[in-house]
C-alpha cells in the first residue's frame, strides 16, 4: 500500500490520506528485493533448483562477483517446454499444489518466488533440453514473461539459467553492493556447503574466464572425503564423527549426525554447516549453544569446524518463515538443541584426554610456533628425530642418495626429499621475515613459463596458443597477488611482470637456477592464492620443491657417465678413430660442457656435507612418513657385521 503525504498526521485535523493499490511492477519488485537480497542469494536459488531437478553435475560461474553474470548449470531432467510460457511468473511451481503440501515437502524450493525474482532485477535466459527431445530451447525473460518465443538451440542435457545484469533497476542495491566487499567468497561458501553435504553430486565453481575453479567437488560415498576435497586435510586431521537421536521416543523422529572439531583444532571463526532435511540453514541458537561448549575447550581465539545433518519429519519443520528460507522453525526446538549440546560436550570431554600439545627446545620454539600457527603441525618419531639431531655425515652415495651413521648404524638418506621437507618448513618459519637474492637481469615470468611449458609432455609442441594462453593467465595471476607474494615470501615481482628478487630461505644457499621456470610455473598454477592456510602450504611446498637439492640437469660426468660428454662426429671416417676403444680421445669430448658439469655435481656434494646436513641437524622436524618411504634407509648395523665376521 501507498499513501498520498508521508507527513504524519497530528491530532485529528485534515483528510485522512487516501489508500490505494500499488501497481503490480511495484509490488513485484518489492517482492523481488526481499527474496534476492544480493548475488549470492540468487545463486543459492539457482543450485537448489537444479538439487531438486536431480543434477549429478552443477557448475556455477560468475563475474564481478555476480553483478554483472551468474550462470548455473546442471545436467537435471530439465524444464519441459510447454511449461516455458509460465517458468518465471510469481508462484507458479511444480513442488506444491495445495497448502497443505508444505506439510511434507521435502524439495528445496517451493514457493515459485526466486526465478520470477530474479527477472524483475535483472535479465535472465533459460536453455533447456528434457530426455527425448532432439534439440534444446533458449528463452529470455523480463519482469515475469517472456520476451519471445522459445527457439531451437542445441543443448546439453539439463538446464542452464543466466543472470545478468542484476538490479540494474536497482541503483542504491547495486551501489551498495559494488562499494561493499565481492560476494564471490558468499557464492564460493555456499557451494562449498553443498558439495559437503550432497556427496553424490559434483559441484564446481569459478570466476568467468578463469581456467581453474575455486571449487571443485568430485561425488563421494564418503562424507569425510568430501570435507577434505573441500576443506583440506588439515581440518579432516581433527574431526571427530557424532551422531544423536532421540532414543526415549517410541518412533525415532530426530536425528542428528556430523563431524565436529576436537580440541586440537585451530580457526580464527566459526565453520558450522547445517542442514535440515536436506536443506541449507542457519540456526543462530545453535550455533550459540555450540560456541559456548567449545568456549570451555578452546583457546579464546580459537573456533571450532561443525557440519551437522539433521532429520526431522516434514511436519516438525516450518520452512515457510524466511523469505530466502535461510531460517526454519522446529517443533520442540529447545529439546533438540539441548541434546545437541550435551552431546558435544560429551565428545570432547572424553577427547580431551587425548589432546595433543607440541613439545618443543627452547632455541626452536619460535619456528615451531610459527608452523602450528600455519596449519602445518607435524608430529615425528621420536627415534627418526634423534636420527636427525645426532648423526654424522659419511659421504654421497650416488645422485640422489647419501651415507650417514648415527651410533653404530649406516643409514642411506634421500637427499631430494630430505632437502625438500627442510625448505618447506623453514619456507614456513620464515614467513614474512625472509632476506632477498637480488636477481642480476629481471626475468620475464612469461617467458620462463613458456620454458617450462616446452618441457611439458602433456602439450604437444604444436600447440603454442594453448602454452601461450597458460603463460599469460598464469602470469596475470601471479601480477595480481604481486604485493602479498613480496610480502609474504619476498618474491618481487614487478609491474611489467618481471622476477626480479627470490628468497633466502636457507642461509649460504642458492637454488639452482635451472629449475627457475618450473618454479614461476608452478607458483602461478599451484598454488591458491586466495585461501590463507591453503596460500601459506602451497607456496611453501612449491619453494620447497624449487629449493630442494636436486641432481643437476646435467648428467654425473663420473665412471661412465662421461660417454655422454662426446662430441658427435658424424664427418669423421672410421678408419680414423684410435684403434683403442676403451681409451677416451680427449678430442672427442665437449671439454666445456664437462667442467661444467663437474662444477655443478661439485657443488652439489659441497653444498651437503656443508650446509644441508649442518641445517638439517639444527631445524629439521621429520614427519612420521619419512621413516617409511625410503627416504631414511638402514644399511648396516655393526652389532649383526660383528656376528658375521665371528661366524666367519
């Protein structure tokens, strides 16, 4: 309704105004703010819709934080096309026929509200294809009708819905949403709910004209593996598995199963996912009566990591209270979250026996603190530990292998993952604290990723435009995060896109420069920027990997390794080589490229014996792995030589 003066009125003097209907554009765009309150609002509704078409695939894709483009598609039964004429009015719906079926509804949507919604703040085309059809249908919509007939188009099977230009009608929504922060990270959320929860579909979601997605959820029969896919192993690490039901009842009407954190987990807020029958919602209660039994447990900063799926029956469920049914109503709401709670407290009480707290020297404990602090805890024997602090170097054994003996055991060691694991770890305990190798030429990261592309064997060399392509979108990416990378790493990177500084991660030690492409590669397309704990182990791990000690790129000259140093000499006659085969003729071999591969497996052995293993007795943490998987390898004991040289 609409009045004439929005002056008030005192005492009883005047007209009263006069009450009128508003016109139904109006009242559908009011209608339409309240249900798409910003992008990520229509996202959810979209991704719902295509959940309750039976989509095993849904992919989202979005631009300028979807203001400007979302689009959703599903490979769904899709929409039949005598029902296009009336897909975007306000309440037309396949869900419910009759008021009484909200009662037992089970689908997500219900109310036909969203994609009419959506129209009257924004330009929205519909392609669709159902089983049988021999070609699919595109229709565009504005302000709940069609703006022309359905025509042909191929498709795939499913739906695809576009959004685009939303509340362009709209000029304080869609200014205050454009001078607010992105709603990308909202969309990446909420997909990331849903692929947690329906493991059975495959979700993605990235940005328009990015070629990696933000999400990528592949189906599971486990739920655990979908919170890692997710997540990341790191919050898995620390999850405990609960479930709750309401035993005292004759018939079983509450359910409750998820995984919640225990008290070795470490956030800065609060991860609570929670579904109701299947439907995505918050619950503010809850979630207070949660925080509350974690307040006891967790350190003040931290928070804890909840995903929680309960079933009700229909009927014990009001969705209809929220205009985006964010919100639901629950029969016998406050008995429910009580056994919630005492559940929870149950489960961590019981684990609190086994909480884990680092131990630690004290000239190590600010590299420790730092690695927990980052996600990247490690837990190591406390045998392969001593291994470590107290063993003395041998010698190299051959390009990858080195002796050391600690007591009276002989031990071969793997350089390259040993070398690998000490710089990711001190890539990690020298975070934001590194010094610079000032590069003597800029190198330009285009070129050093086309380099590295050329060695790639899944690109064919005649595929220049897509190695081209990869180059420059890496590039770009590496540009954009240039000031964190500085800051973070001491990685500069300057405007035109050039390396210009790396860091030093261990002290006396340069990384070999041949591997100076791979790396630039492997820091634009591994490593996820945008998430900070998976940011501070993807780079680090690529660090590591460029740091490592590996065997130069040139062969090992020594025994006959210098056959591959020859010259070829294809104009030399055979009557004229020295009769004495096993003889090398000094002419024959690249006399160059051998002293310049004798320097580089020189220093190499060098750079071991006097900088990796002294560091590596000094502040390396091995993980438990490492004494499994062939990187620590007893050889020898002398106690069982001893018996064999008295059997002798």
């Amino acid at each position: 309704m609409d009045v004439d003066d929005p002056t008030p009125r005192r005492g009883g003097g005047g007209e009263p105004p006069r009450i009128r209907r508003l016109e139904e554009s109006v009242v559908n765009r009011i209608a339409a703010g309240e249900v798409i309150q910003r992008p990520s609002s229509a996202v959810k509704e979209l991704v719902e819709n295509s959940i309750d078409a039976g989509a095993s695939t849904v992919s989202v894709t979005v631009k300028d934080g979807g203001l400007k483009l979302i689009q959703v598609s599903d490979d769904g039964h899709g929409i039949r096309f005598e029902d296009l004429p009336i897909l975007c009015e306000r309440h037309t719906t396949s869900k419910l026929s009759a008021y009484e079926d909200l009662q037992t509804i089970t689908s997500m949507g219900f109310r036909g509200e969203a994609l009419a919604s959506m129209t009257y703040v924004g330009h929205v085309t519909v392609t669709t294809i159902t089983e049988g059809q021999l070609h699919g249908y595109r229709v565009s919509y504005r302000d709940g009708v069609m703006e022309n007939d359905p025509k042909p188009c191929a498709a795939v099977k499913g739906t695809q819905v576009m959004v685009e230009n939303l509340f362009y009608n709209m000029v304080a929504r869609r200014k205050t949403l454009q001078n607010s922060n992105d709603d990308y990270p909202k969309i990446v959320d909420f997909i990331s709910r849903f692929a947690v929860h329906h493991i059975n579909v495959n979700f993605s979601c990235r940005k328009h004209g990015s070629n990696r997605a933000d999400v990528h959820s592949a189906s599971t029969s486990s739920r655990i593996d979908a919170i890692r896919n997710v997540y990341g192993a790191s919050v898995v690490r620390d999850l405990m598995e609960i479930e709750v039901s309401d035993e005292n009842a004759v018939d079983e009407i509450f359910r409750m199963d998820g995984f919640i954190s225990n008290a070795n987990y470490v956030a800065k807020k609060t991860t609570m996912i929670l579904f109701i029958n299947d439907r995505l919602v918050d619950c503010t209660s809850l979630k207070r009566a949660i925080e509350f039994v974690y307040s006891a447990i967790l350190p003040q900063a931290s928070k804890p990591f909840i995903y929680m799926s309960i079933n009700l029956p229909p009927e014990h469920v009001d969705v209809n209270i929220h205009p985006t049914k964010k919100e639901v109503s629950l029969l016998n709401q406050e008995h429910i979250i009580e056994m919630i709670k005492d559940a929870i407290e149950e489960k961590l009480m019981n684990c609190n026996t086994t909480r884990i707290f680092q131990t630690q020297a004290v000239n190590t404990s600010a590299q420790a603190s730092t690695q927990k602090e980052k996600g990247t805890e490690v837990s190591t024997p406390t045998g392969l530990l001593d291994i470590v602090k107290n063993c003395t170097y041998v010698g190299v054994a051959d390009e990858v292998f080195a002796l050391i003996q600690h007591n009276t055991r002989l031990y071969l060691v793997n350089v390259v993952n040993v070398s690998k694991e000490l710089m990711y770890q001190q890539a990690l305990c020298r975070f934001g604290n590194f010094n610079a190798i000032q590069l003597s030429e800029p190198a330009p990261l285009r070129e050093l990723m086309m380099m590295a592309l050329k060695d790639d064997e899944s690109i064919s060399d005649e595929n220049d435009k897509e190695k081209l392509e990869i180059a420059e979108v890496n590039t770009e990416i590496l540009k954009e995060n240039a000031e964190m990378i500085n800051e973070y790493f001491s990685i500069h990177i300057d405007q035109s896109g050039n390396l210009t500084r790396l860091p030093v991660v261990l002290d006396q030690y340069t990384p070999d420069m041949d591997r100076l492409p791979e790396f630039a590669l492997t820091l634009g397309n591994d490593v996820t920027w945008d998430v900070e704990r998976d940011c501070f182990r993807t780079a680090a791990a690529a660090i590591g990997n460029f740091y490592a000690l590996h065997p130069p790129i040139l062969p090992n000259p020594s025994g006959n390794g210098i056959q591959l140093y020859k010259k070829n000499k294809d104009c030399m006659a055979s009557g004229e080589r020295d009769n004495d085969s096993t003889n090398t003729d000094e002419d024959e071999i690249d006399q160059e490229l051998l002293v310049e591969a004798e320097a580089a497996w020189a220093q190499r052995e060098w750079t071991i014996q006097h900088v990796l293993f002294p560091s590596m007795r000094l502040f390396l943490k091995p993980p438990k792995s490492m004494a499994t998987d062939g990187t620590f390898v007893q050889v020898a004991s002398l106690e069982k030589l001893y018996k064999i040289f008295e059997r002798c």
